[in-house]
C-alpha cells in the first residue's frame, strides 16, 4: 500500500483527488489538510462522501507528512507550494503538485505569467510536466511532478500529434477555450454568484492567460525538430466561462501550409499513430448521430480526453476539438495517473469510471 | 458468473442497466436487445461507452435470450413486458422488471391507472415489488421482480418509517415531487425540445399520475396494523418537471394529530432505526453548511436516497425530503441491488459510486 | 410627472425598479442611493443599462430626497426601512417599501417572525399591503405602501378566490414554492457560488418561512366570514431553490369537504368571477399543448401572475398552481402598480412588457 | 400605419417578429400564417401573449397577404420564399425576407452553399443584405431585403469597422461563434431533446457553414479597397452549441501585420467612429465588474449588439467579441430595424427594449 496524503484538501480538485484515491486499491490515504476545515469531517464540507468517508481535516504539519505519507498531492493555490516543497522533498517525500508552481521550466516565464520571483526556481530540473501520455518514462522515476493546467493539458492533447509530425503553422495557433466555472475554485466571489454566473458566456481571460506560457513551453518540446528548425511556437488562448460546471472544450484552429498535402485519412493517421493505445485519450470520428465530435458532456466525470478534428481547405485550417473534465482528466484524474505511473501500476487503476449518458 | 441480458437496452433505463452491469465483477452481460438500433454498437448511441464496451444491440429472440440468460432485464415501455414475460418465465429465466407492469398486484387498480386488461395477471402473485430495502427477503427467492417506479420509491422512501410506526395521518398525504427531463425518457417530443424545456419548472402532472396507485399499495402494505385499523392510505401525488436532467427531490407533506407526542429526536430515532443499517439510504442531518436537507444535486450519479426531514408544529406537520437520481436509485439502481440479493452476493456490488461535487 | 427616487437602487428588487420607471411615460426618476456604489453609474452594476441610462448612484440624504420626490421605493434590506420611514413621511413623501417591515400589521407577529421588537409600529395603522389586486381601494389613499413579499404575492393570488368564497379548509394549506436564485439578492455567499447554486433543487426553508406570517394575515382578512366563523387560517409553507434565476411557482395543496359540490366549472367560475378584469392575472386553462398549467419560464421579464389549477377527487384536494418572476410581479412590478394606482393612472402604464418565448 | 403581415409565423423568429410588431405604434399586423395552425390563436403556441393578443393563424394565400398588407415579412425556411417573392413583388408587396434566400448575390456561390440551383436568381440584384447600420440608403429604397443570418450579424459587427480601415489580415480570419438551442428553430429533432441537448458544448458546424458565404460577401463589399487590392476575404467560420436557449458570442481571432502600429486607442478610435451613432451597437469598455467584454447575457431580449475587443501584441492578435440576442439583433429586431427605415419612421421606434439583469 502507498501511504498518500492530499494537501489543502478542501478546494475543488483537492477534493476530487480524495475522493479518487479513496477508491484507489493500493492506496492508503490517512492525510489530508484544510486551514479552513481543520477538525470537520470530509463529508461535511463535500456531501456526497457522506456515509462512504470518516476522514477528516487537519492541520498542515510538515512533520506529520512525512510519517505519514510516501507522496504527498498539493492542492494548494498557486504560488503557495514553492514554499514548503523544498522541505517536503527533503524528508524523502515524493510530491504531486497540482498548482502551477513547477510546471514552467524557465523562471523569466514564471515570473512574465505569475508577476513574482519563484521561490524555489532551483526544483525546476527535477519538476516533471504531468501530463501522463507525454512524460511517461520521465514521471516514472520523478520526485517532484507538476501537473498540467486544465487548459493546457486540454489543448497540448488536442496539438501534440500535429506538432510532432511537423505539418502545422505554429506561428499562428489559436485556442479558443470554454470551461464550466468549478475551474474558478470553491471560494465564492461576486462574478461566480449563480444569478451573475448563469446562463452566461463570458470571454473571461482572451489574452495573456497563464496557460499560455505552459502551453508554447510543452509543444516547442514535442515540435518536429526538422520542420521547424528555427521557429518558436506561438498560441493565442482565449478562455470563455459557459454555462456549465464542468467540462472544457477547447476548440483549436490551425493552419497549414497549402502545399501539404493533407487529407481526413492522413489525419486519422497521425492521431491514431500517437493515441491509438492510449487508455484515456479517444478519437473521436463518427459519422452519424449527435456527438459526432467531441463534448464535455460526454466526458464529464471521466478521466478521458476525446479529440476530433474537421478540415477545412476553404483556408487550410484544421479545426480541432479536445473535451474533458476540467477537474479530472485537467487535474486530479491526471495526477492519479502520474501515481500509478510513478508506482509502477497499471496506469488505469481508480480511473476507468466511464461516466454518465445522459446527464 | 451470472448471465445476463437487457432487453430494450437503448431508453435510458436500460443502458443505465448496461453501465452497471459492465462494471460488475459476478456478471457476465452477454445479450442486449433494441429494436430500433440492432447491429449498431452501444457506444454508437450512448457515446460515454466509447473505447470502453463492444457490445452491439441485437434483436429480440426469446429462444436466444433463454439460451444466453439466466436472469433478463426489461427496459420496455409499460404494457409491453407483460406480452413476453410469461414465455421467458416458461423458459426458466428469471425477470427484472423495470417496466410498471407487474407492480400493481390488483388488475382493477391496474385497469383503473393504465387504461387496459393487464395481459398476464395470473402473474401478479409471483411478483415481488422491487425496492430491496422493503422486500429483501422475498426477493431473494423471487423469479419476477417489478422494479418500483422513480417517484415511488423516493416517496416510500420518504414515509415508510413513519407509516410503519404509526405515528402520522395516512389520508392526507401530501407528495410534491420534482424530476428532470431524463424521466421522460429518451424519445424526443415536443415538450422535450431544448428551447421549450429548458428553464422550466413545469406542472406536468398535478393528478392522476400512475405512481399513485403503487405508493399507495406499498405503504398500505407496510401501516402499522395497530395504529390504522380502518384506514386506506391516500396519497396527493403531483409531479414538476424541472430544469435538470437528472434527479428526483419529493417533498412530502404531512399532517399528524396534535395529540401526539412527537419532537425531532423521536422522528430521528424511527428513521435511524429502519435505515441506519441500509447501504445506500441516508439520513441527513447537518446543523451547517449549505446541504442541510436532500438535494439531487447530491445523489446524481449514485444508488443513494437521501432522506431528511422537519417539524413544523405550526400546524402539526412534517415536511420529509426524499432525493435520489432517477435513472439509478430509481430504475437501474434498484434492479441492480435485486440482482445481488437474488444471487446472494453483497448487495452493494457495483453500486458503490459516491458521485460527484460539484456538478 | 411624478418625482420618484429609489433607496437602495443597487439591489435586484431595486435595481428593477428603475428599469420600470425609466419605461414610465408619467415618471421623472431623478434620485437612486446605494451606499456600496455611490458616484457611479448605475450602468456599470447593470449592464443591460448601457447606453440606456446616465443615472449615478448617491448617497441617502433625507433632505435631499425630500426635496426631489415625491414618491420614494425603497428597496433597502428587511429591517432598515422601519427606521428612516417616519422621517420621509413626516416630510411629506409617500413611501412604496419593497422590504418587509412594513407588511405585518402585528407587532407581536413581527417580532416573532423578524426576531426582533420593531421600530416604528405605530405605522402599521397607515401601511397598506401592496397587492393591487386586493388593496386597490386603499392604495389610493395611501402614504405608506409595503409591497407583498414574492412567494407571498404567488400563494395569495392562487388562494384568494376560493377563500374569499370559503370553499376550502383553511386549517390545512399546503404551499408548495419553487424558486430562482435571483430571490437571495445582489450579495454573494457560499451557498450561491455557481459550482454549488447550479443543478441544484435545494429545500432551503421548509418550516417558518416568515411569508407565512403575511400570507396568514391576508387570507385571514378575506376568508368568507359567513363560513369560516371561528376557525384561523393556516398555511405550511415551503420554499426550494431550483435551477432558474428567476421565477417563482407556488404549487398549493388544499383539501376541501367531501360535502362540498365542487367541480371544474364551479372553480373556474369563482376564478373568473375575481380576475376577468385583472390585466395582469391570467387564469390558465388549456386543454393541449405543453404549456396547460402555469410556468415561471412563460412569465419571466413580465408583471403577469399566471394561475391554473387541477381538482382531485380521489382525495378531495384541490391543486393550484401560481406562477410569476419574483422581481417583477412579485417586487417591483406591484410596487410600479401601486404607484399607478395611488396616482390615478392607467395601472398597466410601464408594466405590458409581455415577455418572450422561448427563453 | 403600415399594414404588415408575417408570413411563417410559427417559427421563432416569425414569433419575435409578430411581438415586436405587436407593439409597434406605427403597425397594424392584420395577417399571419402558418400551414401546421391554420384557425389556432396565435397565444396557444407562444403562451408568453395570452391575453395580449387575438391573432389566429391563417393559410397562406397570395391575394389575401397583397390585399391585406403593405408590406411582408416572410420567416420560412431556407429554399422557400425564392418559390414566392417574385409574385408577393408583383402584387406590388414589400418583402423583408428572414430566410437566407436572397441574402447571396451570386448564383454560384448560392449553390455551392446551398446544394441547389436559385429560383428567382433574377431578384438577387434589386435584394438588398438587412443589416441596418452598412446598408441603411440601400434598405430606405428597396422592396427586397434579404435580414442577415444571425451568426454573420454577429461577425460582421464585429469585423466591419477594422476592415473598412483596412487594419487586418483578411486572409486568415476565425470565427468562433457560441449559440443557444433556439437558433435550431422550433420543430423538435433528436439532437434537441432536453437530455441530449442540455449541458453541452457541442461544436456542431466546424466548417463550411452557409453563413461563411455571406460574411465574406459583405466583408468584400466593405474592405478598404486601398489596402487590399487584391485580397479575397476568407473566414474560417466555427459554430457551437452551447447550454443556453438565446444569444450567440462571436469570438473573432484576427491577426495584423505586426509593422502596423496599433494599439488599444486606435482601435477604440476605429469602433467609435464606425458605431459611436448607432442606436443599437454598444461598445463595450470597462475596466472594472464583472462584465467588461460582451456577453450575450446581457443583450438578451434586446436589439443591442454589443461589441469589444482584445489587442494581443504576444502573436500580433486581436480578439473582438460580439454578443447578440440571435432571435432579436439576429433575426427578428434587424427586420423590424429595416421596417423602420424603409418607412423613414424613427429607426428604434419599438426596438428599444433594454433587456433584464439578471437573468
């Protein structure tokens, strides 16, 4: 059994992580944190865990962590876990960080994106991106993973393929997100009162979103080095708040140089090539019916991503679709992931829920 | 392992049944029938299955079924079970009604309710109202099972422990429930257009409604003798459609004699006494926090009732809250959880899903 | 024209009433106050305003109110206005209060249902409860106006006639009430954050609603004498909150004497008899279609109160159904009608916005 | 007063167009049709004009419609109205067209779009694009407007000015629009089913959407000759389905050359100067609150389009949002806006309709 402990427990993906690990097989979680909660019961605070979990919230006791826990999950809002990682992973603990704190590489972006200096830029080296299908063999053996936005992980699986085989622009890529507003946290505030927030689509960050920055950083790794030898990789992200709770799509246009030649079948190709055995990552490509391609609705709940494209010669776009749960596969699903991935599990373990139809 | 087959498996009842069954440990589902969708796979039409079920539909063939099966479930709509169960029964298979055709065990209360002769009352005495928490042990040796209805079973849930004791006036009884638009089935209507239906908290049936008929055998069935000698149990049964896919909340109303003693701490007690052991009902009792009483919103996804109450000695009234979602604790849930008491196995298999917040 | 300011104009219930009187042909709206947004426009807090309004936000000044108007709303919280209304009088403004305090006119009954002793009940004598359709004669004169409470308004519109015609029981009114969240006001908390508001049908207040207290006290004032000689009204009240941001619809649950000759027509007699002439209640009584009984979806953004009902002799209740928008005709849609009324205006003036569907 | 019929009444936006008019002062609506309601009153279909209005629909007949109006609205389906227009015109009617028939002037580009050969091509040159604010001199002359489609209203708002001042790469535009269920019309299909339909972002039109042809005939008609001699205007137009009834978001990625020198006051100076006297074109500019980019929610119910935009320097990008109620501003309003001016009545009168918040 691996001992775990879910650090600020008590917000949305914290949360969600507890309750995945709390059906984990190999899995003792005996720790989990809240400032806010210290003493309450789990179930209090997120009542669908009533008469299913005793666990309760306590105090954040470095001492404690590392007694207890084998891997510790951080929960807590960014910039907060550059503080006590250090010191965590000096008592021997390996740490799952679901916060932005080490996902950037390169400490002039952390501080362009989070308009501060990083208080532990030295980590940087050991941080692995969490992003289970791309680091595979790097989370194998890491101590210290950050776990992709929900944003990114959404768009990075959505353009991976296509950078990789070097077919795209990727000067000029456009992500045009949507999300449901458990992405904004469980702290209320005047935009997120219901009569406020619903039935609204609100542009809510069209430009400079941090996602960005973890965004160019991950695909200019995966570019084809021989088609883009000197190019950098440039995406414009724009985030809308939908009327949902959960879910995101990220729609992704691209374009291509007319002189490829590209066709729907070289496409299925090229995502088959990289996703084919993927156990969460589906493509998308039905003829008939409704959902022909993909929908939050479709994955919510679930630790799958779904991916569809349509190509549009018009103006040599390919439009691609990418759709998950924003609290799972975007952070606690994936970060599951990485500790099954890490333990040497069968990297589905705690993630096969396969959702809901209708909902 | 059991064989298994679900017939009608493409209404929402029904594949509700399928996703379950899929992920039970005992069962071997090997025989699924549509007729509109036969050949086509399951994931065609419920796309949360993709990657995860191949199952396709295939025709209904009884010889088939009686082959492949030890134990079917019927999906169909009401008024048709009654046509074939008799033949499956010949056959030696055992049946899991979710349609309404073997819950009433009185031929003028079904004629009076769904307008026809019922086609195979000789059957009525075999069959055994399926709400396990009421009936476990009769199910266990049961060959027919009627899974009770969505609204009945949140509403029996909601009174069966007062009416068992004695404790409350069983001509005046108020059920005030709320649905969404999934209990409407998966056949699209007028109604059901998204524009018409959508933001709506529709009375749609204020009277009359067939669910009447069974709360009313099944708590008459479980008064307390004592207390109700001389008394028929009447129910006011109105049903809202409201603006949810998923879920059931029943108000009920009642009225109890001013001579009664009866404060909170007495009706905690009663329900704890005939709940406190079940699996999947909950008493909710929570002083802070913003789930102080059932909300759908809590149980959607899950085989959970959850059941509250409160005094109102304005005038000598309790208002219970019943909520559950539909499709699980109030179809495919509870055809489920018979299934296991049937085979003796833990009744909980596959039923353990804890749902999700938020959603 | 009539000089009109709004206290407090910053809330919903305020901030609706100057969109109603900015449409009001008759109307020089020329002092709104809030104290959170003082010197700004009241477009930036309600967008739908822009290019509209050129309405800034003051500070309360009595003078200054006195000396620009002659009608004043105020939209203030429950418990405020109680104390500068004497003051406003006593300069001569005639006050149209949308809070409660002015509704009862029992101190006791206030006290008990507002938990605190009140401030100036010697007003009570002067207040008129504004529900134009009962008080139109009184409203005329009146100084001191305080608009009916929205669930209120809805139960006493459904249940008026037939106690006014002393048909029913009045011992044992169910009320059944279904809400927007638009009804918990302008100010965020955690129990409306969108991730947690949203999908929800929360049972919020089952028991001593205070409603209740105002709801008892008009029916009480119009019962038939002739039939109800000794007997006192009383209502159980409850109200959920469901997914919708506005509307309100009270579904009521009455019993009457087997006795009684009470059939179809009868009702919509009496019904008709009391609103025929209404312009702003509308009986609802169609026999096809999807929309037979009243819903909030079809009255939302308007000052109509639609009412059907359903007789059911299988328990001798009668079922009736009051749907309006809680910000309109049960706020400040009344409250623009009384200001008609007490001006000897057309009552419809500024109110016919018939709503839109579908919405 | 003019006389004006609707023809295809029924449909939304035949519907929005008949209570629009209703309260027209200058208006005497006197004739709709439609082929399923023929003797129906209009109100037991749209029950939001119960006791509002007592219009019944009629059959359509050509003499009746010629007699009885000045001019007609048509809101049939796409293919229809090319079958009839070229008779109402000899009758000596005025059309104002809803439909996309004779918004095209380009028989080719017509086929190519809509998979057939045009009726009554020959009108194309006397149809002018009903798009108010480009096309006001044309529309005050013409007996054929053609109303734009709503999602290219929403685009083209948002393009018109930028491209008239000939900022903008033209080559390499994208549209992601956003948009409620009503825009699939009222006739209910499996992909508008409640349960199906609710909760979803579904991109349901990728590419080659009808609307693309008109955007980039009228962007063509507008560009700055002198900066794009050459150029053809391409957009890559993308629709999706969002978990709304009403409005559509048009998020607009554009790129510049980055040698241009624009900034945020450029831009705002180009919309000022292009929008600043339109009645109904909002720019939307806030620096503080929640909304300070368009969101339909706010433009609900209204005939306001609201527009606003983004500079991002990181791709040489900019983002313009455009919001607008898809059955008003994008339907409905627009042919009543072009009634108004063709008649050289004032272009609001009955348009001016401020919306609600919240809702």
């Amino acid at each position: 059994m691996i001992n775990v402990g879910v650090i600020a427990a008590s917000g949305y993906a914290g949360a969600e992580t507890v309750r995945l690990l709390l059906n984990h097989p190999q899995v003792n979680l005996n720790y989990i944190t809240s400032r806010r909660f210290v003493g309450k019961y789990f179930h209090t605070i997120y009542p669908n865990l009533r008469k299913i979990s005793k666990l309760k919230f306590e105090e954040l006791d470095i001492e404690e962590a590392a007694e207890k826990c084998d891997v510790t999950f951080l929960a807590t809002p960014h910039g907060i876990s550059q503080e006590f990682v250090p010191t965590l992973m000096e008592r021997g603990l390996k740490i799952i960080d679901q916060s932005a704190d080490f996902r950037l590489n390169n400490k002039h972006k952390y501080k362009e994106y989070y308009k501060k200096e990083h208080g532990a830029a030295y980590l940087f080296k050991e941080a692995v991106y969490g992003l289970p299908e791309l680091h595979r063999y790097e989370i194998r053996n890491a101590n210290l993973i950050a776990v992709a936005g929900c944003h990114a992980s959404s768009a990075i699986y959505g353009l991976y393929p296509l950078i990789s085989e070097g077919l795209i622009d990727i000067e000029k890529i456009i992500i045009d997100s949507k999300t449901g507003s458990s992405g904004s946290g469980a702290t209320s505030n005047k935009s997120t009162h219901h009569p406020v927030r619903a039935n609204s689509i609100r542009p809510y960050k069209m430009t400079n979103h941090r996602h960005t920055a973890e965004i160019e950083q991950e695909l200019a790794l995966f570019k084809n080095k021989n088609e883009y030898e000197n190019n950098v990789v440039r995406v414009g992200f724009s985030a809308h708040a939908v009327n949902l709770v959960r879910g995101i799509l990220s729609t992704i246009h691209i374009f291509y140089n007319e002189n490829r030649e590209i066709d729907n079948k070289k496409l299925f190709r090229i995502y088959r090539k990289y996703y084919e055995n993927e156990p969460f990552l589906r493509l998308i490509n039905q003829n008939t019916g409704v959902f022909r391609l993909p929908d939050p609705k479709i994955v919510k709940g679930t630790n799958y991503c779904d991916i569809g494209f349509e190509l549009d010669p018009h103006m040599n776009r390919i439009v691609v679709l990418s759709a998950l749960d924003n609290l799972i596969k975007g952070t606690a699903g994936n970060a599951v992931q990485c500790l099954n991935i890490m333990n040497g599990l069968d990297e589905k373990t705690a993630l096969e829920f396969p959702g809901f139809f209708p909902l």
